[in-house]
C-alpha cells in the first residue's frame, strides 16, 4: 500500500518537509507500515495509551511570575529587528504548488 | 420565496485572569515594552518544556462550574500545528480531544421588541471549555512589507468556551456573550474586557430552509465589541441570503469583519482547509481532579485540585443577584439588568439606599434615569461619577422629607454634578428651594407679589 503523490505533497505543503527522493518516501512507506502492524493486536475494549506519562503525577505551577525581561537575550538570535520587534515576512509565504516548485513528487 | 433558518455558533476566547502564563512563569500584562514578557518556553528556544499553572486550571473549572458544565476528571493536553510569525514553536497546546470542561448552558436574556418591560430567556448549550495557550501579535507593516512580532501575548492562558450553535442573529449572539462576560467578570477567572483582547469572540454563520440540512458555514474573525458582533453576525446572514437568492453558493472559508465599512471581507492568509495534524502533547501528563470523594489521602495539597471545594466557593452568578436585587428592593426584573449591565452601578444603588429615607423603588428612578443618563452624556463610569452614593442619598433624603420639590431635586442633581464639593443642603440654602410649609410666611410672600403688581 503506497503513500500517494497527494498525500505526500500535502505533508510538504503542512510540514514543510522535503521529501528529497524515491528513498525519502519509501522511508515514510517503511514506517507506516512498521506503525500498521499495531492493527494484528486486538485492542477492543482497551483504552488507547497515547503517553509513557498517563500514570506520572502532572505537577501544578504556583501563579508566580518568575520569568521574563530578557529581551536582549531573544532578540540575539533574530535575524532581523526593529526596535525590539522580531521582523517576519507580511504573511505566509505558501509552498508553491505542485507543478511550480522543484520537488522529486513532480515525476510520480 | 421559502424562508430561511440562520445558524450561529460562537467560540469565544478569554484570556485567563493570571499574573504568570499557563505554562511558564513570565508575566501576564496588557502594554508592555515588546517581547519583554517572554521566557525562553514562550519563545520556543530548544530544552524548554511545559509547566502547568494551578491559578489557570482553577480558573477554567470555576468557569465550567458556573456554566452547568460537567468537568471531566482527567483531561488531556494536544498540539495543534501550523505555521505563522507569533507561534513560535509551530503548534498550540490546546485540549482538543477530552478538553476539561463540556455539555454546559449559559443562559441569557433579551428584550422583545427592543422594550425593556418584556424579557424572554433563552440558553444556549455550551458544547465544551478548552485550556489553551495564546499566540503573540503581529504588527503588519505594509509599507516596508513586513511583520513586527511582539511574543508577550504568547503563551497566556485562554479559555476556549464552544457553543452549540443554537442561536439564530446578532442580537442573540450579543446578549449571550453579554452575560458570559458578566459572569466571567463576576467569578474573576476572566477581567473579559473585548477592547484589550480579553475576550475574542469568532462567529459560525450559515442559512438553509426550514427541514432541509445545514447550509455551508463561514467563520467571522475580527470583532472588537459586543455592537459590532451583532453588526457581523447579522451582515453575514443578510449577505449569504443574497448569495443564495442570486443563485451563488457560499464558500466555506474565513471572513473578516470590516468595522468601519460594516461588512465582512474575505480573509488573505486563511485560504484553504486547514490541516492541523493534532497529535497528543508528549511533555504533558493527564490532567487528574479530584472532588471530595475522591481526594487522595497523602498528596501535597498544592498539587491537588478539589473541584468541589472551588464549587463551595464560587460567588453569586449575576442571574442570582439580579434575583436577590428583585427580591430585596422591589425593583423590576429590567431594573436589574440594567444595574449589572453598568461597572459598579448595582453597588451605587444599594449604597444609595443604605444612607437614605427615601424607599428603593424609588431610588431606582433617580439611579437608572437621572444618574445613569448624566453619567452616559458625559461618557463616565460609574466609579467617576462626581455625584457620590452619599451626596444623592442626602438629597433623596431632603425629597422624600418634603423639604424640597421633585424639580427642585432635579435642579440641585445638576449643581451637584459640577462637583464642586457643595452638599445638597448647601445648595438649596443657596439657591433658596427649600419648600416653605409656614403659612404666614407664604401669605407673606404672596402679598408681596400682590402689592408689586399693583404698584406697576
């Protein structure tokens, strides 16, 4: 069972991941089908585990602000700013579709 | 031409009233300098992880509570992924699967036929209150084409309250997020106040034919006010009728509400079905409350949340004290709305009547129509009112004694208002309004009046 050609762009588009080559995408084939073998196990009537966590104990914060006023500090990884702003493109710059970007999926 | 049936669900965002964010420690403050509200967790720098903030959950319990909400026990934390500039990590932990809170009412009322003297109440089912976190702002500056992003909104906690979509106009829509604001102010989990983005409300309009299913459904963003959301919702509806009557169909998409046009546009960024790949927060366990039966016998309390103890707690709602109003003082049921409708007013009142003779169902008159009407052509609230609960339960007091007329009253009221520190005793004394009961010195007063005419 393959992966088709629109769900792989699709994954591009939302991910923004590359799938680069035949050996990208026959990787993703490999895991879902490693993730699929969890369908032989009868699971009816059994709560789903989504977390190693679910018995661990969730700690809760005290309301206290103990964080903060360090501007200087973030803004030394930005690229660009402007007054104590992170600069950022004026929207999403979408991946362009299918037939218009240079992506291995064209020729599938 | 068949009618049609319009459709609105509401999903209201409030910010949750917090000194520090829902999960980490940096401040939760209105105007701030930029990004100095930000720990290294709200930036998204790598290594930083999650911590629950107790005051965040309280408060999304008290709300649940007050809203007939059953609240689920455990609840789960998921991300929810996409890309802009003020979501730094690329994802929102939200609650979307088994969210703390759901199968809730809120009910509301309005007034038939925009007359106060007739109120009908309605509810509307709330479908469930989610804990999520907030994302930064972003300054559009189109003429260097750029966005300046500030993160100290990011990661503030927020309430995500879903209706059902069980009303049908703008006029609904505005009074039940009316009270939801009431009673979010009321409990303290929310200040709710719309113009600092403390309450974002995003509405779900459709229209279809009686019997037949749901129309397609567009989602309006970008409403600043209460007015204005009444404005959007019933815009919306007006123009997917049209729409449809011109034989077009409605696109399931984002719209923005224009203000100052009074219409609502397309939305640039949001074209296309979102896809947010919701998958289980991995740094977050379940999160467990407990009530009364089931309180662990040896956990640290700090860690413990009792939703049974928050119950006990919780104030009286305003549907309550407008009740226990009624019921105190005599005055009508749309006496009482209009008292908790306006910041302070219903506490204005009732220390009014503590200091005066004159009876409440009287006071309400002087409350609701003269003070109020000063206060709103001056655009005061009541906490600047220049007229305090003391100098107008003096002057009642001199009315309800007889000691000056009803127009005289009204004409001290306006030498109050200038605030100049008199008291109404001072300023009948002045302006000679005291009412003369003496006989003699009326007839007095009357002969003088005689003898002038006579001598003219």
């Amino acid at each position: 069972q393959k992966v088709s050609v629109e769900v792989l762009d699709h994954l591009e588009q939302l991910a923004l991941v590359d799938f680069r080559d035949a050996e990208g995408v026959e990787r993703l084939q490999k895991a879902v089908q490693f993730a699929d073998q969890l369908h032989e196990v009868n699971t009816d009537g059994v709560e789903p585990m989504d977390s190693v966590l679910e018995d661990r104990c969730l700690y809760l914060r005290e309301d206290d602000v103990t964080e903060g006023n360090c501007t200087k500090e973030l803004l030394e990884n930005a690229k660009e700013k402007v007054e104590e702003y992170f600069v950022a493109p004026p929207g999403n710059i979408p991946l362009p579709k299918l037939g218009e970007r240079e992506t291995f999926l064209q020729g599938s | 031409l068949a009618p049609w049936v319009p459709v609105v669900g509401l999903e209201i965002h409030a910010q949750i009233s917090s000194n520090s964010k829902l999960f980490s420690g940096s401040q939760v403050q209105f105007a701030a300098p930029p990004n100095s509200l930000v720990s290294f967790f709200d930036a998204s720098l790598p290594g930083t992880l999650p911590v629950l903030n107790r005051r965040c959950v309280e408060a999304a319990v008290m709300t649940g509570l007050a809203l007939n909400c059953s609240i689920n026990k455990k609840s789960l934390f998921d991300r929810k992924h996409y890309f802009y500039a003020d979501l730094p990590a690329g994802y929102q932990i939200t609650q979307q699967r088994v969210p703390i809170a759901v199968n809730g009412s809120l009910s509301y009322s309005l007034c038939i036929d925009n007359k106060m003297s007739q109120m009908v109440t309605k509810t509307v089912r709330i479908k469930q209150i989610q804990l999520e976190q907030d994302s930064g702002k972003s300054l559009h500056d189109d003429t260097r084409s750029q966005t300046l992003v500030d993160l100290n909104r990011a990661g503030v906690g927020l309430m995500e309250v879903v209706m059902e979509p069980d009303l049908c106009c703008g006029e609904e829509a505005a009074a039940a997020v009316r009270e939801l604001q009431l009673i979010l102010q009321t409990l303290g989990s929310s200040q709710a106040v719309m113009a600092e983005g403390q309450l974002r409300v995003d509405a779900n309009v459709s229209v279809h034919h009686p019997g037949e299913p749901y129309g397609v459904r567009t989602e309006v963003k970008n409403i600043n006010s209460i007015r204005f959301l009444a404005k959007a919702v019933d815009y919306e509806i007006q123009r997917q009728i049209e729409e449809l009557e011109n034989g077009g169909t409605i696109l399931n998409e984002t719209r923005a509400f224009d203000s100052k046009l009074g219409c609502t546009v397309p939305m640039r960024d949001k074209e296309g079905k979102q896809d947010y790949r919701f998958m289980p927060e991995p740094n977050l366990p379940p999160l467990i409350l407990y009530d009364a039966k089931s309180l662990p016998a040896n956990m640290n309390h700090q860690q413990v949340i009792n939703i049974d103890w928050i119950h006990e707690r919780l104030p009286d709602l305003p549907s309550v004290r407008r009740e226990k109003l009624v019921e105190q003082y005599g005055i009508l049921p749309e006496h009482s709305f209009t008292l908790l409708n306006e910041d302070g007013l219903a506490e204005f009142f009732e220390n009014v009547v503590k200091q005066t003779q004159m009876k409440p169902k009287k006071v309400i008159g002087w409350i609701l129509q003269d003070l109020l009407s000063y206060l709103k052509q001056h655009s005061l609230t009541v906490k600047e009112s220049p007229v305090s609960p003391v100098l107008l339960a003096d002057l009642l007091s001199l009315l309800e004694k007889k000691e000056i007329s009803s127009t005289a009253a009204k004409q001290v009221l306006a030498e109050l208002w200038k605030g100049d520190g008199r008291t109404p005793l001072e300023i009948v004394k002045e302006q000679k309004l005291q009412l003369l009961e003496d006989q003699n010195e009326l007839e007095q007063i009357c002969q003088a009046v005689i003898d002038r005419q006579e001598n003219e």
